[in-house]
C-alpha cells in the first residue's frame, strides 16, 4: 500500500483543492507559486539577499500578519461586544470573567500595540537600507499612509471598552482637533470665518464635533469611532496594503544593489 | 498601582516573576557563551560570558527570597536613586539620550562587536532588573500598557545594532573598493521553500508569542467611563505621546495639527528630495551621513525618546518624575515662562507692553498686535524665508553643496522640512535657557508660536 500521505494527495478531492501536486522538485515549486491564490502575492523566484530575514527583518510580513491576527479576533470580539454607551463596558466585563477562552481581548489588545511598533520597525529597516529611492519612492508614501491608518486604527479602538483609560485618552487625542487652524473653533483664524456677525466655526460645527458627532466623548462618538473602526479603517487599510504589495512586485521585488 | 501594598507585599508578588527574569537572562548568557566557545572557539570570552550566567542565576536566587534585606543587596542603592532622581529633568533626559545617542553613533565602529553589544544588552537588562524592586520604577514599567514599549526600546536598541553592524562592515568594504555583502551570493533562488518557510516560521513564532503574551498579562480595563472624574495625569495613547510632550512647548494647534502633518509631509517628501542615488538596497551610513543622521535625529530622538518621556516619566499635571521618583499629585513646578515680546518690551526697553484696545478697529489692533509682537513675527520670516538661502550661499560650506545638486525648488522643501523639525529643538532649548513661553503670542486670535 502507498503511504497514507500519497493516497491523501492523489484523492479527488485534494486535487479539486490544490491545483497542483506537492511542491516537491523544481518544477512543482514553480508551479505552486503560480497556481495557488495565497502564494501567488509572491514572485516565483527572489533575489537570495533580498528575502535574507537579516536584512527585511521580515517586518513588513509581521506587520501583515499582526492585521490578518487583528482581524480575525476583531471579528470575533465583534461578537460579544454592543457599540452602546449602555453595554459597552459590561460586554467587555462579561469577555473578561465569564466567556470560556478569554484571552481574545488581550490577543487583539496586544497584537494592536504589537503592529504599531512593528509598523515603525519596517520603517526603519526599509529607511535603514534606502529602499524608498527609485522606483520604490511612491511605495513610500503608500507605506506613510498605511502608517497613519495604523495608528487611526489603534486609536479608534482605544475608545470602545468605554473605560477611564478609553474616554480620557480620547478626550486628550481629540481635545487638538478644536485647535485646527480656521477649522476648530479655537484654532488661529477661525473667527475670521464669520457670515454677518454669525461664527461658522463653533463648538457644535467645527473638526472636533466632526470627528466625536457631538460637543464631548459621548454616545456619538462611540457609534462613529466604532464604525470607523471596525469597518471604514480596515477597509482602506486593506485596500491600500494590497497596492502595496502589488507595487513591491512592479517597483522589481524587495530591493538589492543596483 | 502598588499604593495599597505594602512593601513586603510587593516584593512578594514579584519576586517570582524576578526570579524567572534573572535565570532567563542566565540562560541568554549561557548560550552567548556556548557560542562563543562552539562556534568561534574563543574560550577566554566563553569563560567571561558563563560567569554573567552565573551572576544572574545567584542574583536570581537571592530575589526569590522575596525578603527585603536580601533584595536590597541586587538594587539600585537609595542614595544612586535619589541622585538619579534630583539629577533627572527634561533638560538633562533630553540632552542626555542624545550625547549618548551620538556618542555611540561616532563609535559605532567598535561597539556594533558582538561582544562590545552583547555587553550592552547585558547592561540594560541588569539596569531593569535591579531597579524592578523599586515600587516607583516597577509601578511605570510594568503598567500593563506600558509593556509594549519597554519592548519597543529593546527591539529598537536590537535593530539598530543589526543595522549598524551590517553598514559597518559595509562601508568598511566600499572604502576597499569591494561591494558591500548584500550584492554578493545574490544570485536568484525559488520563493518556494526559501522564503515561504521562512514566514511560516515567523507566523509560528509570532502566534506562540502572541499567546503567550495574552495569558500572562491581562488587557487593562480600568472604571467604567466618567466625563466628571477627570483621571491625573491624562494620556493620549502612549504612540501620541510624543505630540502630548510637545503641548509643553507648543500650543495645540502646533503640537497636534500643524507638527503632525508636517511630520507626516516630511516623511512623504523623503524620497522625492533625497537625490543620493547611493545606498539603495544595502546598509551603509557614510555613503549617506546627511539622511541617515537627520532621520536618526527626528525617528529616535525627537519620536522615541519623547515617547519614552511622555510614558514613563510625565506624572500628574504632567510634571516631571524621576525613575524612581513616587508620584505625587501634590508637587509643584515653579512655571514662570515669559514670552519674547515680554522680554523685548519690558524687561530690554523698559517700556509697556502695547496692548490694543478690544474696541479699536481691527486694523488698528492689528498694527497693535504686530508692533507688540515685531521681534518674534520677523524672526520667524528670517527663520523661514531668509535662512534658507543664507545657509546655502556659503562658497561649499554648509548646505550649499546640497543646493546645488538639488535645485531651487527641491532645496527650498527639503531646508523648510529641516527647519520646521530644528523648531521643537529650538523652543526646548529657550524654554530650559531663557524661560521662554511662546515667540509670537496673539492670544486675540489664537495664534501663539
Ligand atoms: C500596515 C503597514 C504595512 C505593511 C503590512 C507592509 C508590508 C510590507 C511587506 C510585506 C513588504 C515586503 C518586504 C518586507 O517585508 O520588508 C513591504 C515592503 C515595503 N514597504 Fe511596507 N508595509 C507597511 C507599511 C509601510 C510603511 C509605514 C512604509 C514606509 C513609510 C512602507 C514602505 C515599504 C517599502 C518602500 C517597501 C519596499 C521595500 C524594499 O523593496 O526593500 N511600508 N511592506
């Protein structure tokens, strides 16, 4: 009898999944580069210095695969957990105490911290070896974006366990946005915005009441940092990061001396 | 966190956790050790390295006594905390970080050895170690959410000595006139096993980490929100940090609008002004000096050090604690900062301050305004629109030979980009000289610089 794993892969139903034989010889590692839609974000063959885990530190993968760990938990706790000023922080309570395998809110809490520092940590390294000279220097300014959208994501979920940690650290965040200039109502030049005597930039209308629906860290702005958080952020994000990758394989994969 | 403890209670509930502490940096040193005599068959340095070991493994036995005579043998002494306490400010912590900073950059050469860094590690987790057992310094850095970045200084101290290391040695190539490393043996190899199991180790790594994480510290959750109970001090999230440390020096719209999109600017216009065509692909610093020191000076000093200011040492009011300096919401700093147009008129000419009268009309305010506040607003033009050129008319002195290769345009964002970040440097260091508050203050429209 062949071995259990041969009969395994030459089973209809492997072959109907995987469209190709076990990548065994040197052909096969090609075609599985090709045919399968996981691997197939990769190029069949790489520069040996450029995939070096000494020199990528593989921290761009990490930092992707912190976001594929973030949005698998972030599903799950979605679960449990009500955007409502009313059951916030008693849905939180119950993940804590009473829910079996309660470590989903520590794996997203951390992992969050976790891809903010190893955002900055690819950063370095892609600085660090120059790889945002030509041709790379528009993935560059992508790579910014995603870094901000980072952040925005981390910080938007600050707010939603709705504690004292959450509503205040939000407070101090946003508490800028009232000093935007021309656009908060105490930023430089928003007075000068004024249509016969009538301030337009007011605590109920200017960045800041845009960015919380309403004058203070209240019920709006737990709706609105939820949505942002769970479904406008993440959506760029992944956009993005998908025109990040593409353009790694247009701009002539990882970077090497010239 | 500690204040309904005792200190016998305290050190009973971490001296466990020290103990593991100190073995697991043993068995760091264990295998350095192992490596050294395996693998580069240098015994003397093996012989050095397993007495660390051993060090850590007895040192790790006297904490988990748990009893205080015993730990305080392995603690920093309280008269070195108190000097360390009275000697640190913003002043000293700031400058400090960056001598050090700098001096390691000028030496990098000898201590990217992995002997000289091992060392360094070793040091830094002996600094922790003998200072967890003070309730102060254990309260700030094992806050649950202050772990990360107790991790992020010590992943950064790694990466940095990664990255210098292999620019040493590439630099020291490129002067012989050989390539550097990462364009030898670079031949193309198949995706498929060298990089995919790569990342499926990563991804294993990263999960058992992750895990392991999550079942021994716990995700904060602190009362149930109270827009009246203001908590002392406020903290943005600790990666904003660095922007709260900046609302001492700037007023928010600086601080939090303008710098942050000027940094996030700068950092976008990066490749687009650095026209070096060299260093692409490979770690050098000499083949890039200008870049390299600039982004070192905003990532690590100006981001990073900040951060670690805002997190581990800004207390209530946020005031100024030393390591192991108790918080108390009680201290008082003298704050008794004057603005220039103070200084100018007042305590220089000896005159009034001009002061419009809220019923003139605006122009007249305004003229008010500009005279009270002239010195600051023309310094700031000069600052801006006059340096520029100026720095780049010396005969290839200065910034001139950058001028040159860079054109007008790319000259004038890149000296503008550079100025703007000279400007938190700047105002630290009027405010820690002169008690200077603000250099342009319009209080009447919002507008304080
Ligand atoms: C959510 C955040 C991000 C993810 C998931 C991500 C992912 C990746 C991955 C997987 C790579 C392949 C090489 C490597 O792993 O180092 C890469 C390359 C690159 N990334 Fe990112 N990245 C992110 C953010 C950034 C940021 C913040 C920057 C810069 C400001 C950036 C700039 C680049 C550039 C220029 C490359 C090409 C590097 C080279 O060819 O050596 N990325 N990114």
């Amino acid at each position: 009898m062949p071995p259990i794993g041969e009969i395994i892969r030459n089973s209809q139903i492997w072959k109907s999944i995987f469209r190709h034989p076990a990548p065994v010889d040197r052909r096969n590692r090609i075609v599985v580069m090709l045919t399968n839609f996981f691997l197939h974000l990769h190029p069949v063959s790489a520069k040996k210095q450029g995939i070096a885990l000494s020199y990528t530190w593989c921290m761009g993968g990490v930092t992707f695969f912190l976001f594929l760990v973030e949005t698998v938990t972030g599903v799950l706790l979605m679960f449990y957990y009500r955007p409502t000023i009313e059951w916030a922080y008693s849905d939180i309570l119950v993940l804590r105490d009473v829910t079996s395998l309660g470590i989903l809110r520590e794996l997203h809490r951390w992992g969050a911290h976790a891809m903010v520092i190893t955002v900055w940590l690819h950063m370095y390294r892609v600085f660090l070896t120059g790889s945002y000279k030509p041709p790379r220097e528009f993935n560059w300014v992508l790579g910014v974006i995603l870094l901000l959208l980072t952040l925005l994501l981390s910080f938007t979920g600050y707010l939603l366990p709705w504690d004292q940690l959450a509503i205040w650290a939000i407070t101090v965040g946003s508490n800028m946005a009232r000093a935007a200039p021309f656009l908060g109502h105490e930023g430089p030049g928003s007075q000068l915005l004024s249509v016969g005597g009538i301030d337009m930039i007011t605590n109920a209308s200017d960045a800041r009441f845009g960015l919380l629906g309403a004058r203070f860290v209240g019920e709006e702005t737990l709706n609105r940092f939820y949505i942002l958080h769970c479904i406008a952020i993440p959506l760029g994000a992944a956009l993005l990061l998908a025109i990040h990758f593409w353009r790694i394989r247009k701009d002539g994969g990882i970077s090497s001396p010239m | 966190m500690h204040g309904h403890l005792t200190y016998d209670e305290f050190l009973a509930s971490i001296s466990g956790f020290l103990c593991s502490y100190y073995l697991a940096v043993a068995v760091m040193n264990g295998l350095f050790a192992v490596y050294q005599w395996k693998v580069n068959g240098n015994q003397r340095l093996a012989v050095v390295w397993s007495v660390v070991g051993l060090v850590c493994v007895i040192m790790g036995g006297i904490v988990s006594s748990g009893d205080a005579g015993m730990i305080s043998y392995v603690s920093v002494p309280d008269s070195i905390k108190n000097m360390i306490d009275a000697a640190m400010m913003p002043v000293t912590y700031s400058l400090g970080t960056l001598a050090i900073l700098f001096a390691l950059f000028i030496t990098r050469e000898y201590w990217v050895k992995p002997n000289m860094a091992w060392l360094g590690l070793n040091l830094m987790l002996i600094f922790m170690g003998l200072s967890i057992a003070d309730v102060d310094f254990a309260a700030i850095v094992m806050k649950p959410d202050n772990v990360p970045i107790v991790g992020l200084i010590f992943l950064l101290a790694f990466f940095t000595w990664l990255a210098t290391y292999k620019a040493v040695e590439n630099d020291r190539r490129i002067a012989q006139g050989e390539l550097p490393l990462e364009a030898i043996d670079n031949e193309k190899v198949l995706v498929w096993p060298d990089l995919v199991y790569t990342e499926l180790i990563c991804m294993v790594g990263l999960t058992a980490f992750l895990l392991l994480w999550a079942i021994v510290l716990q995700a904060p959750l602190e009362e149930p929100a109270s827009s009246v109970k203001t908590p002392n001090p406020s903290k943005a999230p600790w990666y904003f940090l660095g922007l709260q440390e900046m609302l001492v020096y700037y007023d928010p719209w600086m601080a939090g609008v303008m710098l942050p999109n000027m940094v996030v600017a700068g950092l976008m216009a990066i490749p687009y002004i650095d026209f070096n065509k060299k260093g692409n692909g490979y770690y050098t610093i000499n083949e890039r000096k200008f870049a390299y020191l600039t982004f070192q000076f905003g990532f690590l000093v100006l981001w990073i050090t900040l951060i670690v200011m805002g997190t581990f040492l800004r207390g209530p009011n946020w005031n100024f604690f030393g390591f192991y300096e108790t918080w108390d919401a009680h201290k008082v700093q003298a704050m008794n900062n004057v603005d220039l147009s103070q200084l100018f008129w007042v305590d220089l000419l000896h005159q009034p301050l001009p002061r419009p009268d809220p019923a003139d009309p605006f122009l007249i305010k305004t003229l008010i305004i500009f005279k009270r506040e002239v010195i600051g607003i023309l310094g700031l033009i000069g600052y801006f629109a006059i340096l520029p050129p100026l720095l780049a008319m010396k005969e290839k002195r200065l910034f001139q030979p950058l001028y040159r290769r860079m054109g007008l345009i790319r000259y004038m964002v890149m000296a503008n980009l550079f100025l703007w970040m000279a400007t938190l440097p700047i105002k630290m260091l009027a405010r820690w000289t002169m008690d200077m508050k603000y250099f342009i203050s319009i209080p009447e429209y919002f507008i304080n610089f």
